[in-house]
C-alpha cells in the first residue's frame, strides 16, 4: 500500500515571534489562524499554504536562523505580486523569467529567510 502525503506545513524558528506574524500578516496578507502565547507558537494561512512560527525550544540549543533553502510559492499572478512587494521587503533577486520556463524572484522574510515566488510562464501566456 502506498502511503499518501496530504501536506507539508514548515515550522519557522524565529526569535522574533511578534514581528515574524506581524511580517506575514502585513506585508504577505496571511491570516492568523492560532495563537499560543504559552508555547511562543502561531499558525498562519493563505489560501492553500500553511506556516506555523515558533521560539526555539530551549533544548534545541539555537544559534540563529540555519535553514539552508529557501520556500517557494507557487502564485498565479507573480508579476502583480512583485509589483506589491518589491517596496515592502529585502529583496533577494529581482523578478526574472529563466530558462527553465518560471517567472519568479525572492525576498527576505524579516528573520531572513529567503521567500520565492514564482508562475510557470505557459500560465502567464494565458492570463494575458
């Protein structure tokens, strides 16, 4: 039998745990789904995608941000969400449309993860 995977929801380790539902709220229009002052955890959503933030445990011996990777977002309309966060946040590289057929860029979370976004362009084509 094989199994099926039904999601992945990243867990974001963050200091900074107002600021970091603050950045996503505010600048990527996630809502707040749950909120736990006690654990230092939250969890966001928008549309399909799922993110929970949370203080590092104090077990876990953190020394900052290490997530060596980024998260992309698959959106349907790339350009116009570049054109509402190219102000708004870091940028990590400005909107390009490469050759392996995606329009994409990346910004800066304000922990410092890097965020990308991207639509492949037979979907851009379409909506022209």
């Amino acid at each position: 039998m094989m199994i099926k995977f039904t999601a992945l929801h990243p867990i974001l380790w963050t200091e900074k745990l107002e600021e970091s539902i603050g950045f996503y709220t505010h600048i990527l229009d996630f809502n707040l789904n749950e909120r736990n002052d006690n654990w230092q955890w939250a969890s966001l959503e928008k549309d399909d995608v799922q993110i929970m933030l949370t203080k590092p445990n104090s077990h876990e011996n953190f020394k900052g941000i290490g997530f060596t990777g980024s998260f992309y977002f698959n959106v349907d309309d790339v350009d116009q969400l570049w054109e509402d966060l190219k102000t708004k946040a870091e940028i990590c590289y400005e909107i390009e449309t490469f050759e392996w057929e995606m329009r994409e860029f990346a910004i800066y979370d304000n922990n410092g993860y890097i965020l990308q976004f991207g639509q492949h362009i037979d979907e851009i084509s379409k909506t022209e």
